[in-house]
C-alpha cells in the first residue's frame, strides 16, 4: 500500500504560480510512475504531467512551458510547480501513484486562479 497526501493549494490571481506537493508513504516500490490530474467542474478527469522513477517527465501541451515536475527522492515527495497560471487551470488537482500492479490516488488539493 502506498499512501498520498497532498497540500499546496490555494486561490491565485492570474499569472502567478502555486506549488502542489504530494508526499508519498508506505511500501514504494523500486520502478514507479507519479503523475498528477485535475478536475474542472462539469469536465472530465485529465492527465496533467508525469514523472517515472528514472527520471522521464511528460505532460500536456496546454500546460508546457508552465507547470514542472520534480521529486525529492530522500522525503519521496513530489512538487507541482505551476506558474504563469490561467483561470482555465482551476480545477481539483490529484496527484496518483502507479506501481506494476496498483495505482493509489491523494486526496485532491483545489487550485482557483481567479482575479
């Protein structure tokens, strides 16, 4: 079992930047996948940007540029870095953990960029 907890949400004027944090806990296994999602309201769940235990990074092209993934290996903690933010990246945001068998999900941190 692998557990998550989230924090650094918050409200954001337009153009400013936030960083999520997502602290993982438990049996880690060697090779891993972290990512986060988000959730706007009445839209669907989507993939926000990844990180893998070697090192790979991807994401989505509206957020390039943007928002960066990183990890602290010694607290397995994984950082969010989002700048430059838009109204339109208002959403729930989950941070998710994928092992070879199981994926375990945070609790979800709500960012609201709003002026």
């Amino acid at each position: 079992q692998v557990h998550l907890v989230e924090s650094g949400g918050g409200l954001v004027l337009p153009g400013g930047s936030l960083r999520l944090s997502c602290a993982a806990s438990g049996s880690i296994p060697t090779m891993w996948t972290m990512g986060w999602y988000r959730q706007a309201p009445e839209k669907q769940r989507e993939w926000v940007i990844g990180i893998s235990s070697d090192d790979m990074t991807n994401n989505r092209d509206s957020v390039k540029g943007r928002f960066a993934i990183s990890k602290d290996n010694a607290k397995m903690t994984f950082y969010l870095q989002m700048n430059n933010l838009k109204p339109e990246d208002t959403a729930i945001y989950y941070c998710v953990f994928y092992s070879i068998r199981n994926e375990y999900w945070g609790q979800g941190t709500q960012v609201t960029v709003s002026s």
